[in-house]
C-alpha cells in the first residue's frame, strides 16, 4: 500500500513538474532572439550538447523534448560507439588472423572476433530500419535521423 501511494506521489510530482514550464516561442520556428536585435534562427539550429531546449529563456523543455534526448542518445551510442568499436574489432580480428602462424587457438579467436565484428555491424545497420518502423508505426512522419555512414 506504502509502494503504491509512493508511487502515485512520484507521478503527480512528475506530471505537475513537466506542466510548470509555459513557452513564449515554439523553438523550432524561425524567430527573433534576442527582441529587437534582427537575428533570426531556430534553437536547435544552434543549441550545443545532449538537451537542446532550455538553454535559452524562451525556449522552455516540453515533454515532447524527451524523443529528441532519446534519439540523440541513440544516435550518440549507434554511431559514436558501436559503429567504430565494431570497426575496431574487424581490425583487432584480422591482426590476430595474421600474426596467428602456427597457433590454432589464436587463429580461431581472430575468426570469432570477425564474425561477431561483422554481426554487431549488420545489427547496428539494421536498428535504424527497426526504429524507423516503430516511430512509423506509431504515427511520426518526420525525418527523424539520416544515415551517417
């Protein structure tokens, strides 16, 4: 009984917080900032780091700023880590295929290394056709990332 009021405390807690924040200006509309000085642009366009919204006083986070976190997150560890720790591994793989000589043991590890190298890599490329499928099945219709490879 204690978990549940805890619980439902946490989540009005949550729901009250995220209903706090009023904006002015939708971030991703082109507008003047800061007034009267002429410059116009959008606030990701030129926000830095991992949470793009509320880094300026009339661009306030909304909910719907948490899919922009998680695909930067995703996008962060599909193409900043995996990709290259794969391409890493296909290189560790063949080092160790060539230099095994007469050793057997170090030659079957050198192929196990390339064969996972080249799995993770099919998956990591085949994520973002599943997360493509997803974000379609629930209804975005935007471009949500662009293949960097």
């Amino acid at each position: 009984m204690k978990k549940g009021i805890l619980l439902f405390g946490i989540s009005l807690l949550l729901l009250f917080s995220f209903g706090l924040n009023a904006q002015a200006v939708r971030c991703d509309l082109p507008h003047e900032y800061p007034p009267g000085s002429g410059t116009m642009f959008t606030h990701p366009e030129v926000a830095s780091g991992l949470v793009r919204c509320g880094q300026y006083v009339d661009c306030q986070c909304q909910l719907s700023d948490l899919g922009d976190l998680i695909l930067q997150i995703y996008d962060f560890l599909t193409v900043k880590v995996a990709a290259p720790l794969a391409g890493l591994m296909v290189v560790i793989g063949g080092i160790m295929l060539i230099v095994s000589g007469g050793n057997p043991g170090l030659a079957e590890r050198g192929k196990k290394i390339l064969i996972w190298s080249a799995i993770a890599m099919v998956i990591i490329l085949a994520s973002y056709i599943i997360v493509d499928f997803i974000l379609r099945a629930i209804g975005y219709t935007g471009n949500w990332s662009t293949l960097p490879f």
